[in-house]
C-alpha cells in the first residue's frame, strides 16, 4: 500500500462536511488519516495522509478537488514536525 501527504484548504461552503473524515473512506478504499488543522469561520487548512492502492489514492484526491478543496501533495521537505 502506498502512503502520500496533502495539504488541503477548504473554502467556506464545505467547512461543516465531513469530507475526509467521512466522505473518503465511505468512497474510495483509503484510510486518511488528519494529521493537524486550523479551521476558522472563512475556511479550513488540514494536512492529510492517505493510505491505500496508489489508484485509490489519485481517485480520492480527484473527488477533493472536484468537490472545491484545494489539494497540494506535500513532499518530504515539507512534511510537519514530528510526522
């Protein structure tokens, strides 16, 4: 299985939906896994790990960005402290 790190920003309108939390796994056969999150009243920046068939993973990030969330594939220099 292959792992990849994102960072996502969430627009306003789908701040309250459980995309990742939810909607990924019901979806796709992936694990996401929310690594950290700032979430204000205007919008949501989370960085998320997903685990699964490297398919499932690209098909994933296309329902993200379909969806409006704004989705940036983290390389290892970016990674968070302690990941």
């Amino acid at each position: 299985m292959a792992r990849k790190k994102y960072f996502c920003t969430f627009p306003q309108a789908l701040i309250s939906e459980p995309i990742i939390s939810h909607n990924l796994g019901e979806r796709f056969p992936v694990i996401p896994n929310i690594r950290a999150a700032s979430i204000s009243d205007t919008m949501a920046l989370v960085a998320v790990e997903i685990e699964g068939e490297l398919e499932a993973i690209e098909e994933s990030v296309v329902y993200l960005r379909e969806r409006g969330v704004k989705v940036e594939e983290m390389t290892d220099a970016e990674e968070l402290p302690g990941s």
